[in-house]
C-alpha cells in the first residue's frame, strides 16, 4: 500500500510540532490516536505551499478517520517523492502536489512534466497554488479548494466545475469556488 507523509522542512506541518528521522529509520513508539504519526493516501487533499512529500510506511496498530489518512505507533520515510519517482505517471494527484509545490519554492520552476488532463483532482487542498500553464484539461475540478490559486494559461478546457457549491463557498464569475 502505498501511504504518504507531507512534511514542511522536515516537521510536521498540519498540526504537532514532530521532527521525522532521517529515510528508513523508525520513529519513536506512540499510542496510534490523536497523537499518532499520521500518514494519508491522498497527500493532494494535505498539500501547502513548500511542502515536501514522502513515501512511507506505518506499523499497526494504527487509528483511521474512514477517509484518506491514519494515525500509526509508528511511521517510517521510505523515499523523498519527486518528479524522477517511478511510478509518478500513475498518479496525477502527486504530480499536481509536486508542481504546486516545485511553483512555491520558485514561480518559475518548469512544470512541463506534469500532465493533469483528465487528472480527478477533486477534493484538493491547492489554496496559494501557482500553476500557470498547467494542463487541466478535462480534469474533475469538484470541491476543488482554490482560494489565491494562479491558474493564468491553464488549459480548463472540459474541466469540471460544480454548479450547487457547498456551504461556506459561492463560484466566482468564472464558476471556481472561493470562501464567503
């Protein structure tokens, strides 16, 4: 199974103040609850600005939310995910998080790499995301969190957008979601 872990210069970023070890090292034994090691399957719906991405593992027992990501006694980082990993092209939800961020660290970072037509990006955390260029044709933009994302020269051609937004969102003139 493949799990993630989104770190900010090495700590957790959303929420707890834990350093990781170095790649394949354990970290310390905890109570799989709150205070676990979180991992997530979906690292997209985590993403922030300058965050890095990992390949990692987790020792049960751990405690799950029913959705994308579990707290485990213990985690380890397998591999640094970047745009020379392998199995890259089989998940479009990582390339969006590796372009966003390479675009964070340096605006104009080429993203040429990246192919998210048709890519289901729905449910993403891309708030501040810079992703002029990006090929988003066809891709499935619902629940899309976009709040300050520079999308100038995006091909949206055949994107998904929801019509009947959620609570607390209303579509701008051009039918993308903001907060109100």
């Amino acid at each position: 199974m493949m799990l993630f872990k989104v770190l900010l210069a090495g700590e957790s970023c959303h929420g707890g103040d834990r350093e990781y070890p170095p790649a394949g090292e354990w970290t310390r034994a905890t109570e799989p609850c709150c205070a676990g090691w979180h991992l997530t399957s979906d690292p997209l719906r985590w993403w922030m600005p300058r965050a890095e991405l990992w390949l990692a593992e987790g020792k049960l027992p751990m405690h799950g939310d029913g959705e994308d990501r579990a707290a485990f006694s213990r985690v380890r980082l397998v591999e640094q995910i970047t745009k020379d990993w392998p199995y890259l092209v089989m998940f479009p939800r990582v390339q969006c998080f590796l372009a966003a961020s390479a675009r964070s660290f340096d605006p104009k970072a080429d993203i040429d790499w990246v192919n998210l037509t048709r890519a289901y990006l729905a449910g993403a955390n891309l708030a501040g995301a810079y992703l002029m260029g990006a090929n988003l044709a066809g891709a499935n933009l619902a629940e899309v969190y976009l709040a300050e994302v520079y999308l100038a020269g995006a091909d949206l051609a055949g994107a998904y957008r929801p019509i009947d937004p959620p609570d607390g969102w209303i579509p701008d003139k051009n039918g993308y979601l903001k907060a109100t």
